[in-house]
C-alpha cells in the first residue's frame, strides 16, 4: 500500500513527548520574553496541537520578526530545490524556545571588549582573533622503576612442546 503523505506523516518519533516529560506545559513557557530581533528554536510541542508548525521547521532556528499575544512570527529559512528560501512563520509561543546559537558570540564579545580596554589601559598589544587548539606540549615519562635504568624486554624464541 502506498503511505499517507499527510501534515504529520512519518512524525512518529518527532511529534512525541520524550520519556517522563508528558503532562501540561510550564506556566514559564507562556512567560517568556521575546523581542523582536531575538534568535529562537522551532521545537513542536506535541500536547498542543494549536498554532503547531509543520515538521518541516521542527528544529529550526530563526528570527522573530512580528510579536502578538499569543505567537510569535519567524524567519527561518527553507531548501527549496537547490535555493534557500526564508520563509515567514507564525507559532504559538508553546513551540518556541530562546535559541542559544547567539551565546558563545555575545561572550567573545564580552570578552573582546574587557581584553581592548586592558590593553589600552596597560599599553600592550593584543590579538582577539580565534586561534584553534593547538596540540599538547611533550613531556618525558618517569620510568617505572625510579631507578633511571632503561630495562630492555625481549621477546621469547618460540617453542613447539609437542
């Protein structure tokens, strides 16, 4: 037979409550503050089914472009054949939640500026770009024994004991 191709086809998993997660939503969720301009993630919250986006934008993150009562509008952006598109969304505020994507940046940030005022302050120079994790410095192991003897272990001539 041939399967459905309905709005909430082949969403069993995604469309579900994880385990020990099911019941109301939190009062904190209804609360939360959100800006116009603010980063947030598309996570469907399957109890309400009001104001749901369609499985393609679970996951996504976008940017919250209109505000009302009770949603939010989003920007996210869409594959469309090969092209991106950026699409414009309104869901209810119960499947949403504040995007952490933003967070490492503001504090590098953060940290760029407090690292330029210090070194205005003190009259060195510093670099704020991001260098990559360079490897570990090599080091000497202590031998065993303590005794800075080196022992030398040969292999055993092989045998048939038949």
């Amino acid at each position: 037979m041939p399967h459905s191709f309905g709005t909430r086809a082949r969403t069993r998993h995604m469309f579900a409550k994880k385990f020990r997660q099911h019941g109301p939503v939190h009062l904190s969720q209804y609360l939360m503050k959100i800006k116009v301009g603010d980063y947030v993630d598309i996570f469907a919250d399957p109890s309400i089914h009001r104001g749901m986006p369609h499985k393609g934008y679970h996951g996504r993150t976008g940017i919250v472009f209109n505000v009302t009562k009770a949603a939010v509008g989003v920007r996210v952006n869409k594959l469309v054949n090969g092209r991106i598109i950026e699409k414009r969304i309104h869901v209810r505020i119960e499947h949403v939640r504040q995007s952490k994507c933003q967070k490492e940046i503001l504090e590098r940030k953060a940290f760029n500026q407090k690292a330029k005022e210090h070194a205005r302050a003190t009259g060195e120079k510093v670099s704020l770009k991001r260098t990559p994790k360079l490897p570990k410095e090599g080091y000497f192991l202590k031998a065993a024994g303590d005794d800075g003897v080196l022992t030398t272990i040969q292999p055993l001539p092989f045998s048939d004991l038949v």
